[in-house]
C-alpha cells in the first residue's frame, strides 16, 4: 500500500432555462462519463488544480470557491486516493481544448449526470441543485 495520492475534482455547471446542467467528459479511452479530476502538483493548491483540470479535460473556465464541496476517497492500483471536489459556475465554454482531440463534453441534466457517475460523486451532484443559488 502506497501513500494516500492527492487529486482534485470540478463539477461543472451552468443554469438553463431554470435548470442546472452539469458537464461531463469522457474518459480519455471514450469508455464513459467523468467529471474532470487530476493530481494535484507539487507546490499547488487543490482549488487551482480543480480549474486547471477544468479547462485542460473539459475545456470549461468559470468560478469556483474557495473550499471543497466536499471529499471522497478511493483505491486505484492498490494506492488510496483522496479527492477534494470542487463546484464550477461555468463563465465560459472553449471551442478548442488542449484535451479536445480525445474527450467529448456534453451538458446534462443532474439526474443523468449523476446516473454516469462513480458512486463516490453521485451525491454530490444530486446535491448540487440545494448549493446553487438559481439566479439566471
């Protein structure tokens, strides 16, 4: 068993017509659905990693707090992982992305956004609709 690795997830969303959509990637392999997450670098913050993994996987800029909504922790290949996730109020979307070429974006609606999602994330997202303040 490894050291506990660090990363940082976004949750990106944005408000439609009275509705919150949330943004999902693909999976570098195309296989299925994410929310953007990467390591956290030597020396940096998780909130900026979270933005900066946001616009590298997803193409996606916009306001993102100060503090985690939250953290989960999973296993992968025998390493424990501990993820803060962050919100995104997207204020921008790219039509090019350095990760453009092997991931798609889509907006969705939170019930099928979540339904995507590792179990890990799905609560975050269902309780994205009582965080976001719906003011356009």
């Amino acid at each position: 068993m490894g050291r506990v690795r660090h990363q940082a997830a976004v949750i990106p969303y944005r408000i439609r017509k009275a509705q919150v959509e949330v943004a999902l990637v693909t999976t570098s392999r195309g296989k299925g659905w994410i929310v953007p997450k990467g390591s956290i670098d030597d020396g940096e913050r998780s909130r900026d990693a979270a933005i900066r993994e946001a616009e590298e996987e997803a193409g996606l800029q916009g306001r993102v707090p100060r503090k985690p909504l939250g953290r989960y922790r999973h296993w992968k290949n025998r390493d424990p992982y501990r993820v803060d996730v962050y919100l995104m109020r997207v204020t921008r979307v790219l039509e090019h992305w350095m990760e453009d070429k092997i991931r798609r974006r889509r907006w969705m609606p939170i019930p099928d956004a979540a339904a995507r999602l590792r179990e890990e994330l799905q609560q975050f997202v269902h309780d994205l609709e009582g965080v976001v303040e719906m003011d356009s």
